[in-house]
C-alpha cells in the first residue's frame, strides 16, 4: 500500500501530538566504552605524538565521553597493523586506526606485502604535517644552507625502510650528492631520533610532531642543527617555508643552493609527488569497513567539534603543528591525494629504488 505524501505527514503529526517520535536512526552513545585507537608504530614516533595529542580531545567530544586508549602494533614498516586492520570489519566504534605515510606509499608502489585496501575504510579525520631533517653538531658546524661542504660526508641514518615515509628524505639527500647510508628495520622515527641521541646515527629527520616533542630539545641543547624541511605547498601548489618552522630553510631552497641539484626534470618532479602524497595528507584517521554511518557522522561531529575549539590553533601548533585539519568529505578528499601518484613518478621511483637499494617490488 502505498501513503500519500499528505497522509505520511498527517501521521507523523498525529505522532508528535501524542508524544511519540517519528522513526530515525539510532542515537549513538559511547557511555562506559574504551576506544582503542591503534597506531601501526612504535611509541616513541611522531604518529605516537599525533594520536595522544587528539586522543584526549575526542574523548571529551565523542557523546558519553568514553576513554580514548592509543595503543600500538609496530612492524614491518606499519604494514602489518595495517594488514590486521583490513581484517576488522563493522563494530560498535569502539576500534580507530591511524595510518601515516609510511603506510600510503606501499600501497602506492604496489609493495607486495600490502594486503590493504584504503577504499575499504572509512575516513574521519586527516591532518597535514612538515618534516625537519637534521644534523649533528659536528656536521651540522659545516651547513651554510647548501650541501656542498657536506658531500664528502658519510652519514648513518636510522630508517624504517626505503618505500616507506623515508623515501622523501633519502631521495632528497641522493639529489643533493649527499652519502647517507640506511640502516634498516627501525619500527617507527622515534626510534630513528633514540639513534641519533646515541650517536649510531649522524644525520635523522623527524615529522612535526615528532620534531616539536624530542627533537627540537636536542637542537636548543646544541646536540642538533636543523638543516631542511621538506617544506608546504601555497594555493597555486607551490613549495613554500613550513608555516610551523618558517625559519628553516626548504629542500627546494638548499636544493636550488647546491651545485648540481635540480629543481625541475624527472627526479625533482617524483620527490614532489611523493611528497605531496605523504605529508600535505600525511596522518589519517580511520573505522573499520562496514562501520554503520550513524557511527561515521557521530566521529565526524566529534573531530569538527574538535577543530572548532578556541583553544585548538594554539595547543595544535605547539604539539602537532600548524597544518590544516579535514574531516568528513574533507577527510575522504585527503586520502585520496594521499593514495594517488602520477605513474611517471611511480616509475621514477620504482627505478630508483631499484638502482639505489636493490629493492624491487614485485
């Protein structure tokens, strides 16, 4: 039987006027929950930094203020959290993932231990961030913001793997003829910044947040001298300062003040792809495929609630930094620049890898 659009209207009035409610989706209520957010890296990196900055915000933002747990699952470059995480699916909202770049470009080489697939999940949240690259003081004693008194330099530098995040800062080095040698296998930057402070590396680079909560002490403390960030990009996508360090100069600045580094041609173009896809959408907040969409909008109101705080540009930028913050469509924009090359770059990279690591992904 089919209602008039009249007699639904009458009906639903005919309810309000005896105190009954019209049909509508289920109010979503975190009261007495523990929401594990799980970050696929060590706890000393600067993921780690970025989920227990926001943690205790959306705890007092979600309904029923639940206790927000960020706990970790390292390993294999965060390809194995991220791999378990394919594997949940629905639930009660009770479950948050958060990947970074060392999570998207894997996945955009075709990394063959990648068993995720980004369209699956369902994005909430996603933030900016910058990088700083550093040196020790020693080294950094030689820096005049080019990289031609660096060049006869051996440099160690603690990584998690040439197809992960590192890639951005390893090509950058090889594109200034710098010699920095990888050693292999960490589990998250932070462990890559314990390397330095113990002197088994001598040059590391760090995301913001990472920066900001343990490097920056070692800069102030003379142990560190900042060199590069990898830097931000304008309104017409151009390479600009960072605007949570616009004191330290660009890749692109030390790069175009060094001899025989380029800022245009095939090499150039690939490390700003890469870039671009790793940190202008650099961490991502996500629930599990098949999550109900009244669970989807609750996280959304809660992160824009968030975002909309009048404390939240000062306490971010001391903590995270100052990059912008997506939610919702917003949210679903920012990961599909994050999981998206130009196959050019793809190629270039790929060949790289290849040239300079022995690694091939097949």
């Amino acid at each position: 039987m089919t209602i008039s659009r009249f007699t639904r209207r009458a009906f639903i009035g005919i309810l309000a006027a005896a105190g009954l409610a019209a049909p509508a989706s289920a109010q979503v209520d975190f009261s007495g929950k523990t929401i594990e957010w799980v970050i696929p890296f060590s706890e000393t990196g600067g993921s780690a930094k970025w989920a227990n900055f926001f943690a205790p915000l959306l705890s007092q933002a979600l309904p029923g203020q639940p206790t927000v747990v960020v706990k970790f699952m390292p390993g294999a470059g965060s390809t194995k959290g991220a791999n378990w995480f394919q594997q949940q699916t629905g639930g009660d909202g009770t479950l948050l993932f958060g990947t970074s770049g060392s999570t998207q470009f894997p996945y955009l080489l075709g990394d063959p231990r990648v068993r995720y697939e980004y369209k699956d999940w369902n994005p909430v949240m996603a933030s900016g961030t910058g990088g700083v690259a550093y040196l020790n003081a020693k080294d950094g004693a030689k820096f005049d913001g080019s990289a031609n008194k660096l060049k006869g330099i051996d440099f160690i530098y603690g990584s998690q793997g040439a197809t992960r995040l590192d890639l951005v800062p390893l090509l950058a080095w090889q594109m200034l003829g710098m010699s920095v040698e990888p050693v292999f296998g960490i589990k998250g930057r932070g462990d890559g910044r314990l390397m330095f402070e113990r002197g088994e590396a001598t040059i590391d680079y760090q995301t913001s947040s990472g920066y900001l909560g343990g490097s920056a002490d070692l800069v102030a403390s003379g142990k560190a001298v900042p060199m590069m960030t990898w830097g931000a990009l304008d309104a017409d996508g151009n390479i600009v300062r960072d605007p949570t360090f616009p004191d330290i100069p660009t890749f692109k600045e030390v790069c175009q003040a060094t001899d025989g580094c380029e800022t245009s041609g095939d090499a150039w173009e690939a490390w700003k792809a890469f870039f671009v896809a790793g940190f202008s959408s650099q961490k991502i907040a996500f629930l599990p495929a098949g999550t109900s969409q009244d669970i989807i909008d609750t996280y959304v109101k809660a992160f824009e609630a968030v975002r909309n705080r009048p404390d939240f540009a000062k306490i971010s930028s001391k903590r995270v930094g100052k990059y912008p913050m997506f939610v919702g469509a917003g949210a679903k924009a920012a990961v599909k620049t994050a999981t998206t090359v130009p196959e050019s770059a793809k190629s270039y990279v790929l060949n790289w890898l290849k040239e300079a690591y022995g690694v091939e992904l097949k």
